[in-house]
C-alpha cells in the first residue's frame, strides 16, 4: 500500500478531515484494497510527520463512519465496499422535485390571516421579558404532556365565563393546533369506536383526521338550522364534529331545539359530539351563544377552541375540554405524547389572560371587525349591483354571499383571486353562487377593493 498524502494548511478544512477524507477515497476508488491493513497510528504520524492525535481524530471518524474497522491487537483495516456502489466524490445533480415545487406552488391570500393591525406586539413582549427574567429556571424543564397547569386553569375559568362550559383544569388538554388535538382524541376512543360523522360542507380537515386513524366516515348535511339529525340518526355515527355557534363554512346557528336533540342523541346511541367553537366570541350583533358543552348533562361533549384566530396564527396553542368519563383513558396514553406547543408562550399567554390583555383585546377586535364588516356589506351593496348580496355576516370571521353568475367556479374564484381574495364555494345553481369569504385579515386599506366591480 502505497499512501501519498500532503497536508494543504491553506485550505479551511482541518488536516485531520483533510486525512480523513484521502483514506475514504481511496478506499472508495478500492486503492485501499477491502480487508487490507492500514499503518498504525504510530506509523501514520512518522509516514505523513502529523501528530498522533491528527491521526487519532481522522482514524475515529473512519471508525465512526464504517470505512475502516479496528481488530484488537491486530490494527486498523478497510472495510469490505468494493462490492457495493459508492460515488467516490458527491457530484450535485439537478433537482428532480425543483419543477414539482414550482408547479405546487401554494398562493397566499390575506384575507385567511388576521389583521395585523389588531394585536398589541408591546403587551405581549412585556410579558414575555418578564418570564424571561423572573421565571427562567422553568424554562429549563419540558412543558407538562397535558400543558401548563397554570394555562389550563386561565382557559377553564375563561371559557366558563365567556362561553358558559363546565370545566377544571384537569380536563383541559392543550396542543399545536385543533387537528393536534383531534389526533389525540381519535387515539383515544378508536378501541371502542369506529364511526366518525363531519359536517358537509365542513372543516374537511377534521374528516382526513379520523380517515388516517381508520374511522369510516359519514358525511352530515348542514341547513340554515344547523347539522341534519335524520342523516345522522341513519349514519350509526359514535361521535359526530360540529360547530353549533357559528358553523363553516354557512355561518349557520344552531338553536337551542336543535343542540338539545343533538345531545339527545349522543346520549341514546351512546356516542360523543365533537364541538368546535373556533370563533363564537365574535358577534356583531348580539351576545355570544352559550356553548354546548356548557348544556351537557351526561357528560358527552368534547370541547375545541383556539386561540390562532382570536390572536395570531403564529400562536398555534389550542385546547381541548374532555368530557370526565374520557379522563381516565387519555391519562394512560398522554405520555405516548410530547407536547406541542411552546412552554414560554404558554407561560406567557396564562399571564395574558390572567392580567385582562385577553378580554381587552377581544374587546378591541370586536369593535374592529364590526367596523369592518359593516364597510364590506356597504360596499357590495352600493358597488356591486345586483350581482353580489350579503347573506350572513353578523359573527365570526366570514362573510356567507350570493353571487349571481353563470360563468364557471374555477372562473369565479379566479375573480376574486385578481383581488387578491380567496373565496371558498358552498353551493352551486344554474344561475348563482353561495360562497364564504373571510375577511379577518383584511385592513381596511385592502376591504377597498369591494369599492371596484369582481364580475
């Protein structure tokens, strides 16, 4: 074996690397025959005049990397590769998911985020700084499975106020996003169900969930008064996700006639409602509408919320509110689970709610976006003829319109894109259109554009 290497010190790399990496190629290129015997460390450092510790390093990183193999005392020798295929030098090859990503290129439409205009950045920074300075040996240990202890009581205590649930911090469950949490609940009740019923049109999402967890499932219409009982009655579904105060994408409101049956229900078949509330505190008009969680007498209502539309996006803390009999199962398999959301924002946002930023931001953003919505509905009635009409638009953060066209969807929605508007479509006739549109985003430079025709 013949082995002529020359240490280059100009060169950035390290000499150990730079020794590490003539071996393997030479091994590579079968110069270094397999099973043949390299010279000792001893030898190695008098044949290159190198340190024994250069030679020790590069000889580790061989060792690490399966080039070479040590035999006690016998020494260092190459590994058996010949057989295999190995490109003795990296040579970049032209992307082959380059094109793929271009022709999947997702479009951002701001009106799906919430406008910036609404959030405080100083309040909240002020309290992060002061987690950072008074609480920082916390931030050295992982967050709780379940989430802070000190959140889950701020959420209990705040959703029994605002929105009327029955709760404890002990059934609360806190995660990086709703689908998260659905995750985690289909875990839990797969062994005993295996029937899952969605809305339709719905939060499609929640569907994909449980199809990933082996749930077959049901699609359930919505009328003007909310969730089909018939259809669901005729599914044999064993839980059921709804959105009784505000539903999407109709706008739809449940009544109090309609959610006692659906609770009726639940308890005859013996099954379980999913209730997503993901933006009932927002009303124009009136009072939000107490949840159904809160009406639940037989313990059989798993309770969503989140905070990305409330605040920011970015903030991916949701919740979840277990129903009792479900505790005992999820304490079993919680562990099963790392907790998703961040610990300091966690931290952060208990304070948040506990010190009153919360309800004084709620209360802010509500002014706004009554504002707001009250100039999108002026501005379509007075701008855009007779081609657009105003269906829903006293909660949450969407509009319900009808559009009076005969073109095309995909042309339809391509109107409202060159607006920089992305609308989601409910229903189709002959002559119109039933189409949701969210306008949290929206400042109200941008709800101008109403002010020019679409169609």
């Amino acid at each position: 074996m013949i082995l002529t290497f020359f240490a280059d010190k100009s060169k950035d790399k390290t000499i150990y690397m730079q020794l590490y990496e003539y071996i393997k190629d030479e091994i590579i290129k079968n110069n270094i025959k397999d099973g043949e015997k390299l010279p000792s460390i001893r030898e190695s450092a008098k044949m290159f005049k190198l340190s024994k510790t250069t030679i020790e390093n590069a000889y580790f990183q061989l060792l690490t990397e399966g080039y070479i193999e040590n035999i006690p005392r016998k020494g260092y020798y190459a590994v058996h590769l010949s057989s295999l295929q190995i490109e003795s030098e990296y040579k970049p090859q032209p992307s082959p998911v380059k094109n793929l990503e271009l022709n999947m290129e997702e479009h951002h439409f701001k009106n799906e985020d919430v406008d910036h205009t609404t959030f405080d950045v100083k309040d909240w920074k002020k309290l992060y700084n002061r987690i950072l300075f008074n609480k920082e040996i916390e931030l050295y240990s992982s967050s709780d499975y379940q989430g802070e202890n000190a959140l889950r009581k701020e959420i209990s205590e705040f959703t029994n106020l605002a929105r009327g649930t029955n709760s404890v911090p002990e059934q609360i469950v806190i995660g990086a996003g709703v689908q998260y949490l659905i995750g985690i609940l289909a875990g839990i009740i797969r062994e005993d169900f295996n029937n899952a019923g969605v809305e339709s049109p719905g939060y499609e999402k929640a569907r994909y969930i449980f199809e990933d967890y082996n749930f077959n499932t049901s699609e359930i219409s919505v009328k003007e008064d909310g969730l089909n009982m018939e259809e669901l009655y005729k599914s044999k579904s064993d839980v059921v996700y709804v959105s009784p105060s505000h539903q999407y994408p109709t706008g739809s409101l449940m009544p109090i006639k309609k959610r006692l049956q659906l609770l009726n229900w639940a308890k005859e078949e013996d099954s379980f409602i999913i209730e997503d509330d993901y933006d009932s505190l927002i009303r124009h008009e009136s009072k939000p509408v107490p949840c159904l969680q809160g009406l639940d007498k037989h313990d059989r209502v798993i309770y969503l919320g989140s905070f990305s539309k409330i605040l920011l996006p970015s903030l991916r803390i949701s919740y979840m509110i277990l129903p009792i009999r479900l505790l005992r199962k999820y304490n079993e398999i919680k562990s099963r689970y790392t907790q998703t959301s961040s610990k300091i924002e966690q931290m952060c946002l208990s304070l948040y709610i506990k010190e009153g930023y919360l309800q004084k931001h709620i209360n802010k953003i509500k002014r706004i976006y009554k504002k707001k919505v009250g100039l999108i509905q002026e501005y379509i009635k007075y701008y855009q003829g007779n081609n657009i009409e105003v269906l829903s638009g006293d909660s949450g953060l969407h509009l319900v319109l009808k559009v009076k066209t005969k073109i095309s969807s995909n042309s339809l929605k391509k109107k409202f894109e060159d607006k920089g508007i992305l609308i989601r479509i409910i229903e189709k006739n002959n002559s119109s259109y039933i189409v949701s549109l969210s306008y949290s985003g929206l400042d109200f430079n941008d709800i101008e554009v109403f002010k020019n025709p679409i169609l």
